[in-house]
C-alpha cells in the first residue's frame, strides 16, 4: 500500500520550496509530474497542493498551473526589520558578530519557545549586533533546521541571521511581543550593563505554515527608542 499521504507530500513539497529548489514566484512541476514522482494519486497531490495554497505558500490558477507565492500575503504586510538598518539610520557601523553557535535545543530556551520548536533540528545562535564597535543589541535566536534545512553558520557570510533570513526564507505568518525586561547576569555580562538594567526586548515568532521558521528574542541596549511610521 503507498505511504504517501498528502500531509508527506505537503511537506515534502514545502521543504524543497524552502530549500530554494524554485524560486518565488517560479512554476512548479504539476499534479501529473508530483503524481508520478511520489507513486501516488493526482488527487492526494491536488489535496496537498491545495493545502499549501491555503497557507500562502503557493498560488493555483485553472490552466495556470501552481506558481510558488512571490510573496505571502502577511509577509507583504509585516515587514521583519533590519538591526543593521537600525544602526545605519543613526549613521553608525554596523558589524554582527556570532558568540554562541550550536545545533540543539540549549538548557536555556524557555517553555515557549520549546513549544515552538522542533525536539531535534534546531540551530541556537547568539548574536551581538554591534555599533561603531559598542553593543546595540543582543540576540538569542532559534532556526528550525526542518523548515530551513539550507542554514549553517557559514552560509551567513557577512550577514546577521536576521538579514540572512529576511533574504533567504519565505514565511506565511509572525508573531511579536514587546516589553520590557531586566538584564540577568548572562545578558548583563554579555551587553555590559549593569544587572536588572532595564532593557527594550523584542520577540518574535515566523511560520512557514504550520511549521516555525525561527524564534528570536533582541535585547536592546539602554536608551534604545522604537521608531516606526504608522
């Protein structure tokens, strides 16, 4: 009996898109093509195409095939800002610089973002984004390995995974949280502040359907403002 379901080939199909096999906005093999490649009935390839489009990933039009989306509609709405646009509007330098890499859950993710990471493919990264050579922001970020199977900490090149990301990887949906926290002993040393100083923090969620693409939490350095147009 065949084992492909259309949920497997849903996310067979996803992790290729993903991994840049097509491009946004280039066409994707058919249902005919898709139907023979993975042994199975066009039906279960037009029922996981269907549930790809319904998460924004791809768009289908009759007789116009099945087009990776150039661009999911709330990524077009909620645009991930730049920490290196951030430092360069202030007319600093901007450097990233990777402290911590590693793959794996580390001890220190905390109950949220273990749900919303996978139990394995999980590469941990802390980052500090640096201006004119002093600490603007800390970073803790998760990459779901799963969902962007592409990433190494080499593949950054230059780039933060911020922008790397930005770049890189589609998502359908985000989340955001805004508050303010206290500086613990890791963080304070790290940013070289003084503990429980007060510290703008964002966090910050992407999905690529129903998977997590990546969870960060920015710590901004003190006196940081938040400027956005509305």
């Amino acid at each position: 009996m065949n084992s492909n379901t259309h949920q497997s080939i849903r996310e067979a199909i996803r992790k290729r898109i993903v991994a840049g096999e097509w491009q946004l906005g280039d066409l994707i093999p058919g249902e005919v093509e898709f139907a023979e490649e993975y042994a199975c009935s066009r039906t279960t390839v037009n029922r996981a195409l269907q549930a790809l489009a319904e998460e924004g990933i791809v768009e289908r039009k009759r007789r116009g095939g099945t087009r990776v989306s150039p661009l999911p509609a709330p990524q077009a709405q909620f645009a991930i800002p730049l920490v290196r646009e951030q430092v360069e509007e202030r007319g600093l330098a901007y450097t990233p610089e990777v402290t911590t890499h590693s793959v794996g859950r580390p001890d220190t993710a905390t109950r949220e973002e273990m749900r919303l990471l996978p139990a394995q493919e999980c590469a941990y990264l802390e980052t500090l984004h640096l201006a004119d050579g002093q600490v603007f922001a800390f970073e803790r970020r998760w990459i779901n390995l799963a969902n962007v199977p592409q990433f190494t900490v080499e593949a950054l090149g230059n780039l933060s995974a911020n922008e790397w990301l930005v770049r890189e990887v589609p998502f359908s949906r985000g989340t955001v949280t805004l508050s303010a926290t206290s500086a613990d002993n890791k963080t304070a040393e790290t940013m070289q502040v003084e503990l429980s100083a007060p510290l703008f923090t964002m966090r910050r969620t992407t999905w690529l359907g129903e998977a997590s693409v990546t969870a960060v939490t920015l710590y901004y350095a003190p006196g940081y403002e938040l400027d956005f147009t509305i």
